[in-house]
C-alpha cells in the first residue's frame, strides 16, 4: 500500500494530499490553520505533502524530516521551471514580427 501511495504522490502530490484530507486527520495534525493547508495544495503540493508526512504531534518536524521537507520544495522548484522551460520552447518556432498567415 506504501508503494502504491508513493506511485501517486509522484504522479499527482494534489491527489495524494486530497486522499489524506477526506480519508485520515494527518493533514489537520500537520497543519494548524486550513489556510495554509490550502495555499500548500495550490503553490506547493510536494512540500505540503512532504511536510504532513514527515510531521509529528508534539515534536513537529525534526532533522532528516527537514531533508524530506527540503526535497519536496526542490521537486515543486523543478516542476515549476520545467514548465516554463517548455512554455518558452514552444514559442521559439514563432517569429513575433509575422503572423501566421504571412508565412504562406
């Protein structure tokens, strides 16, 4: 069940993050204000996830639980540049001085 959590959470941190809300408390335990849980969910889904995972109640988040942490902050790092990445990709093959029509 571990590995089939991790498969989703690599795919989808959102759908992992949603999961836990509606089947566990991890993400309340974690979290004091649901403001944060929802600005972690849209801005950065694998440290939200990351931080609730590696939380504990009465001690918080301890040594290599912020390595864990950190790694989640690097992965929504990389996703956001990836997609800004292929965003300007896609726009090279265009000159911004002709339309379309005019390369016809």
């Amino acid at each position: 069940m571990g590995c089939l959590l991790a498969l989703f959470a690599w795919i989808s941190p959102r759908f992992v993050l949603a999961g836990l809300y509606l089947f566990s408390n991890r993400l309340t335990l974690a979290f004091s204000s649901g403001l944060e849980g929802v600005l972690g969910f849209i801005l950065v889904p694998y440290t939200t996830l990351f931080y609730a995972l590696v939380y504990r109640p009465g001690f918080g988040v301890r040594g290599f639980g912020w390595i864990i942490v950190a790694i989640g902050l690097l992965m929504d790092l990389s996703t956001l540049g990836a997609g800004g990445s292929m965003g300007r990709r896609r726009g090279r093959g265009r000159s911004t001085s002709q339309s379309p029509r005019a390369q016809y």
